[in-house]
C-alpha cells in the first residue's frame, strides 16, 4: 500500500505541542501537507515545527488559547491571510478535568474543559467552515475517547465533554453531508501514551500502551481514504 500524498494540502491541527497532537503533525507534513500548529506552549510548538523542518516538511505555528474569548476567531482570520483554504482541520485539543464523583466535580475546572473540549469545537467548526468548504476535499477529524460513550465511574466531568463533542460533529456531519464536499470523521485513539493516559492512570506502565505515532499515522491514512462522513473507528495497535 502506498503511503499518503497530501501535497499541497493545508492542514490545522489543535494540541499540536504534545502527544497525538504533535505526532500527527509531524505525520501529516512528513505526506507533503503544510501543517499550521496550534497549542498554548510556544516553545513546545517551536520544537514540533523544527522536529518537521529538520524531517523535510513545511510548518507554521501559531499558539492559541482555546479557552481565550475570539482567539479561534483570530486564529481563522490569520490562517485565510495567507492560504484560500483549508483541506484538513484535525481537532485534538482537550483537558481532562480531575477524576472525581459527579457530586464532588469542581465547577471551575469543568467549566474550563466544557469551554475547551466542546465550546470551541463549535467555535473551530464555525470559524473554518468557509476554508473547508474552499477545499475540494475539506476533512475535519475528531479526537474522542471510549468514556463519551461508556461512561464510567468518576470519569463523568471528562466523559460528559466528550460525548457532547461526539455530538457537535455528528450533526455537523450530517448537516454538511450534501451541500458541500465537507466530510467529518471521530476517531477514538484507544488506550495511548500520552501525558493525559499518564495522569489519569498513574500506576499503568507507558510502554503497556500504544504510542501516539500509531494514532497519528492512522489519520494520515484515513484522511487520504475516501471516507463516508459521519464515519466513526476507534484505533488499535496491529497484532
């Protein structure tokens, strides 16, 4: 099988600085795709960007605070300054409130997650869509976790953002599905080494979990497929 090309694609990826978020980044430029690399920790951006410049891709980075009032907005109107639009918009951006019993949530920091994992998904998907519509073939990819749909015990803060972010692109994926060649897909990476899994499953051994490196180049691959939108898969490491 052939790898991807996605020359002279222009993709946005939130939560670029870390974790799945840098690896598909890193992924997506190393199959010809321009990657605009979002995320709160500049210096953490700057060292994905030179990790895809040393590598032979092309990046820009441009830190944003999602939970920031307009800064999706400014993000969107720098991004459609300098490119007519945008192919790929791979949302993976999330905060994992604590892991508490629903009466015991902390409303300040559930807040805070409800403003990053669902308000500005609405936001992201409002502010690209005439970018992604601009695409001939616009791809908005979804970062979910099995918590949306099997809640457990003390995960109800995280797992109730989640299942309303499944939500918001399961009706935008219908809503898109025959006006415009916008298509929409939620991805579940599965248990995978990243600084998140490490918090909350403290005692569990990284190496007992897939890398980021296996999620990402699983979206490199579906991105590049000819996928139905509304298509939903959840990523396993190969046997």
């Amino acid at each position: 099988m052939s790898a991807p090309d996605l020359e002279g694609q222009v993709a946005l990826v939130t939560g670029a600085s870390r974790g799945i978020g840098a690896a598909t980044a890193k992924a997506l430029a190393a199959a010809g795709a321009h990657v605009v690399l979002t995320g709160r920790d500049s210096k953490a951006l700057e060292a994905v960007e030179e990790a895809i410049f040393a590598s032979g891709g092309s990046a820009t980075i441009a830190p944003v605070d999602l939970a920031e009032p307009d800064g999706i907005a400014r993000l969107a109107t720098a991004v459609s300054q300098r490119w007519a639009k945008l192919d790929i918009l791979v949302i993976n951006a999330a905060l994992l409130p604590e892991l508490t019993s629903v009466k015991d949530i902390d409303q300040k920091a559930w807040n805070k997650a409800m403003t990053v994992n669902v308000l500005a998904t609405q936001a992201l998907i409002a502010n690209f869509d005439s970018l992604l519509r601009a695409s001939p073939d616009g791809r908005i990819v979804g970062l979910t976790s099995t918590v949306a749909q099997a809640p457990r015990a003390f995960w109800g803060a995280y797992a109730s953002t989640k299942a309303a972010f499944e939500v918001l692109l399961d009706c935008h994926a219908q809503e898109v599905a025959n006006v415009s060649n916008v298509r929409v897909a939620i991805v579940n990476p599965g248990a995978t080494r990243t600084a998140m899994r490490a918090r909350a499953y403290p005692g569990e051994s990284p190496a007992s979990v897939k890398p980021p490196e296996v999620v990402a180049q699983r979206i490199v691959s579906l991105v590049a497929e000819p996928f139905v939108t509304g298509h939903r898969e959840t990523v396993n490491p190969p046997q």
